[in-house]
C-alpha cells in the first residue's frame, strides 16, 4: 500500500509540476509582451513575498504534522480533532493580524521600490492578499494529508487545479492586460483544493472535524507552539529571508535585472522542484517510521533516495548548461553574455537537491535546532555576498554565496546529522555513491577545463544506460 501511494503521489506531483512549469514558461512571455518586462520583475518579487507570509504558518504547521501522524495511526481522534480545531483557529487568527502589517508594506515598501511606470502596483497587491489568503486556508489540511500517507490525494487534487490555473490565467491576462490576474488564478485554484480536501474527509468518513474548542491541553499546546513551535517560527523566518532574493535584489537593481535573474532561475528552479519531488513525497514515510521508531526503514529510505537524486541532479544540471543559452533565446529573446553564470546556476542545482532531501529527514523528526543552525549560516552567507558583490556580480551575487556556502559548510553539517540521525557510518556512505561522487569529479573538470558543451551530453546518456541496464527504477523504493 505505501509503495503503491508512493508512486501514485509522485506521478500526480510531477503532473502537477509539469502543467506548473508549461504555465509560467507560456505566461512569462505573454506578461513581458502585454504588460513589461519592468511589471514581470516586480510580479516576481510579489511571489517572494507571499512565500515569506505564508512559509511561517507553513512551518508551524508542519512542526504539528508529527503529533497528527502519531494520533491518526494509533486511532487517538479525540486528540486528532481537538489539535486539529487549534491549528485552524490559530492559522484564522493570524490572517487576521497579517492585515496590518501588509497595509504598512504597502505604503512603505511597495509603493516605493516597487512602482510600475512610477505608479504603485495596487491590483498585484491586492491579487497578493487573495493567493495569501488562500494559502493560510488550505496549510493545515495539506499537512493533515500528509499525516495520513495520502500525499497522493493531494498531489492529484493540486495537478487537476493547476489545468484550471493555466486556462484562467491565460484568459484572464488578455482580458485585463495585468500579471495581478496570475494572482487571482493561483488564489481561486487553492480555494477549490480545499474544497476536494473536506470533499475527501467526507468521502472516505473520516473522524475528522474542527468544532473541539474546549479541552485543549496545556502541555499540548506548550510543545506545538511554544516547544516546538517558537523553533519552527524561528526556522520559517530564517528561511524567509533566504527565499527573498528578489526582494533583496529590489533595493540594489531595477525591476528589468531582477526579471533577467529570473530567466535564469526560473529553469534551475524547475529542475529543483523536479527532483525535490523525490524528497517531498517520501516525507510522510519518514514521518511515519519515526513515529512508529523504524529507523532501519528510514536509513534504507534515504540511502537510496540520495543516491538516486545526486545521480539525477548531476544529469539534470549538465543539461541545463548546455540547453540554456537555447532556450532563453528561444524563450524570451535573453542572450547569455556571461557563460560562467550558468555555471553557478549547475552547482546550485546539485546542492539544493542534496540539501533538500536533509532537510526532509531532519524535519520528518522535528529536529528544528539543527535546522536553525544550517539556516543562519546559509543567511548570512547570502547576504553578505549581495552586499559585497551585487556591484560586481549583480543578481548572481546571491546565488554565488548560496553555493560557496553549500559547498564549504551547509552540505557538510547536513550529512554530519542526517547521518548520526540514522548511525550511518562514512565508508558506507561513499561506497553506496561512488560511482555518482566519481561523475561529479567529471563535471567539475569539465567545467574548468571548459570544455566544448557537447561534451557535458555525455552525462545524462551515461545515466539513462545506467538506469536502464542495471534496471534501477526511479520507483523502486522499499517500504514495510
């Protein structure tokens, strides 16, 4: 059953990221060419912000995810239902108290820094609330379905709202001539996910209900929120910040520079997503095990699961450097002047793959101290580098700290606790991965010898033979 939702869930989610990927790289020309280049810089700052709103509940509502797991499978519902009321209540009163804080955001920050034709984006901001709205609404059950194993439930109700994204946006965008409509889009596809959620709850009768207000536990309510929470506050913060490279960006560089950073990022950041799918959908198994303390599953799970993804993320990143150039001038007209961006882009690809397969162990078991650490070193970096190189490198001065960072300090810390978290020993670690450390080594000598792109081909065709002779199916994940 758990290998069978497994693969259903990672099909839906890469459906999803699919019609996702089709719609920004169909609507990304359409906003430069209906509205301009300057309105799609600021559109992608607008993103960064309703990420930064809605990562905190995010967080605090996956530090709960644990304890709705362990009452869920030990059939506990009165204790499910009575912290599921809570979340939902909290995630309602914080809505509430975001109001204020966009409307000072709004009168100082936006209409600042982010004028389109010296007038201040009112419909984008208004399209913000909406999709951050939307967002707070539907946290809590997404973590809900993931504390059940049914992350393919979600992922299919996510790929059949991601098609009705796609027509309404590109309806709505000839209609109004506005990238707020985009907004609009995302916001309404959130609310009908929602909706199929409790349609699922019904469906399927189960004990799931949010009218427990009374008889919530102290100590409870200590370790969720204060314990825990004050942790995952603290963590979705620092993530925060590290997600706001536009809106960092936006003090130093025009809306134009910030929208040629995002053609660079926009494909890397697919990639990313794609391969992140692995990681992300096999959190609920992580989640579940130590719930039900098996960490010899979890070392079979991740041992498996990091070998399959650093093979794939080297692939994936030898592609992107040599079909790059291609596809933004075939994209959106960009000619790449500087080919050693690309390279930067290449390793911020393997790293963040790799790195997001840690953070889903350590988060499975909220393991929110050690994540807080990675993060503030990852922030500081980051930071630094913008201030001191965003003259020189303009916006790949934080990607450029992001992956000197990673490669210095952030990829040792993550195996050095992932591997305690499951008592793997460092011989065994490198002889499960060899042979991918080995085609690692040849990318990064093919890189400073700069050699011709064709060359990099040769990666991902060594894969695909690898893949398919030895028959190592990119499903084929054990689970008990």
């Amino acid at each position: 059953m758990g290998s069978l939702v497994y693969k259903k869930s990672l099909i839906f989610s890469y459906g999803y990221l699919a019609i996702l990927a089709l719609t920004q790289f169909l609507l990304v020309p359409q906003i430069i060419r209906v509205t301009s280049e300057q309105e799609y810089g600021v559109f992608v700052t607008f993103l960064t912000i309703t990420t930064a709103f809605t990562n905190i509940v995010g967080w605090l509502g996956a530090s709960s995810v644990r304890f709705l797991s362990n009452y869920f499978h030990q059939k506990q519902f009165k204790e499910f239902n009575r912290l599921y009321s809570l979340l939902r209540l909290s995630f309602l009163v914080y809505l509430l108290l975001i109001v204020p804080f966009l409307i000072l955001l709004y009168k100082f920050y936006i209409s600042s820094f982010l004028l389109i034709m010296n007038a201040p984006p009112v419909y984008l901001s208004l399209g913000m609330f909406i999709l951050i709205a939307s967002l707070i609404l539907i946290t809590v059950d997404s973590n809900v379905m993931n504390a059940l194993t049914r992350a393919d439930k979600l992922n299919k109700y996510r790929f059949l709202t991601s098609i009705v994204h796609l027509g309404l946006s590109i309806i709505l965008l000839f209609i109004f001539n506005t990238s707020a409509v985009i907004l609009l889009s995302l916001g309404i596809s959130n609310f009908i996910i929602y909706f199929l959620i409790r349609r699922f709850y019904q469906n399927e009768t189960l004990p799931i209900s949010w009218n427990q207000f009374s008889g919530w536990q102290k100590s409870e309510i200590k370790t969720i929120f204060v314990d825990i929470g004050a942790k995952a506050s603290l963590y979705s913060f620092l993530r925060l910040f590290i997600l706001m490279d536009p809106v960092f960006l936006s003090f130093f560089l025009s809306g134009s520079q910030i929208a040629n950073y995002s053609y660079l990022w926009l494909p890397a950041n697919y990639i990313i997503i794609f391969l992140w799918k692995f990681s992300e959908n096999i959190q609920p198994f992580f989640i579940k095990n130590f719930s039900l303390n098996k960490l010899k599953d979890n070392k079979t799970l991740y041992l498996n699961l990091f070998k399959t993804t650093l093979g794939l993320s080297i692939a994936c990143a030898s592609l992107y450097h040599v079909f790059l150039p291609l596809f933004l001038k075939i994209w959106v007209n960009y000619n790449i002047t500087t080919h050693w961006f690309s390279y930067i882009f290449v390793f911020a690809i393997i790293f963040l793959v790799l790195y997001r397969l840690d953070l889903a162990l350590l988060y499975s078991n909220v393991e929110y101290s050690k994540l807080i650490i990675i993060s503030f070193i990852e922030l500081v970096f980051k930071l630094v580098f913008i201030l001191l190189f965003v003259k020189e490198f303009s916006f790949v001065s934080s990607v450029l700290g992001h992956c000197l960072v990673h490669l210095v300090i952030i990829q040792f810390l993550c195996r050095f606790y992932s591997f305690k978290l499951l008592s793997i020993q460092l011989v065994e670690y490198i002889s499960y991965i060899k042979l991918e450390l080995l085609t690692l080594l040849c990318l990064i000598l093919f890189i400073l010898f700069q050699l011709p792109n064709w060359i990099f081909i040769f990666i991902p065709l060594f894969y695909c033979i690898y893949f398919f002779k030895k028959k190592k199916l990119l499903l084929s994940f054990n689970f008990n």
